[in-house]
C-alpha cells in the first residue's frame, strides 16, 4: 500500500532526506537549484547517467565556468561520508580547467 502523503509540512523535508529518485533525477534538482542561485548555462553532464568526467553540471557565473555535482544519500548521513564526497568532487575543478565547484546534497 502506497504511503500517504504527510501533511504537517515535512514532506520536502521528508523526500529529500529518504531520496529515492536516483541519480539523474537529483542532476535535475541540482540543476534548478544552481540555476536560481544565479548562475547560468547549467548543463547536466549526463542527465541520463553515465561517466561525467568529475562532473554533474557544467555551468557559469560572472564569466566563469564552474562545475556542479550532486550527492543525495538516501538516509541522514554523517558529516564524515559528505566530506569524503565533497573532497572527491573538488577534483573535478582541475580536470576540468573550472574556477569552482557548487556541491548540491540532500
């Protein structure tokens, strides 16, 4: 039987830490997030999955280019496992000739 929806006001809260859409879809999400933080030309990598080369997103902002990448865990996550992600992700920035990396989790 399908769960029913919350309706105390936890059910973003809810949702995004007990992800469950995979890794496009969080792409996705991350994509629109970096976009309404201003900044422009956001391109998922592979919004369909596959190797991305260190990178979610392409992106930029003030005339830079930046890359993106997304972690969403299903489950609450020690702040240990996000830092090892965070720091994996950061290489991205060199091999990718960026000026930064926007990091996007749940």
């Amino acid at each position: 039987m399908a769960e029913r929806r919350r309706t105390v006001g936890t059910e973003t809260w809810y949702r995004l830490r007990e992800w469950d859409k995979g890794q496009a879809a969080a792409e996705r999400l991350a994509a629109q997030a970096i976009q309404a933080e201003g900044y422009k030309s956001v391109d998922p990598s592979h919004p369909v999955g596959g190797p991305d080369g260190l990178k979610d997103i392409v992106c930029s902002k003030d005339g830079r280019k930046w890359v993106g990448a997304c972690y969403f865990p299903r489950g609450e996550q020690k702040f240990s496992s996000i830092e090892r992600e965070f720091k994996k992700d950061l290489k991205g920035v060199a091999k990718n000739k960026a000026s930064g990396l926007v990091f996007v989790t749940n």
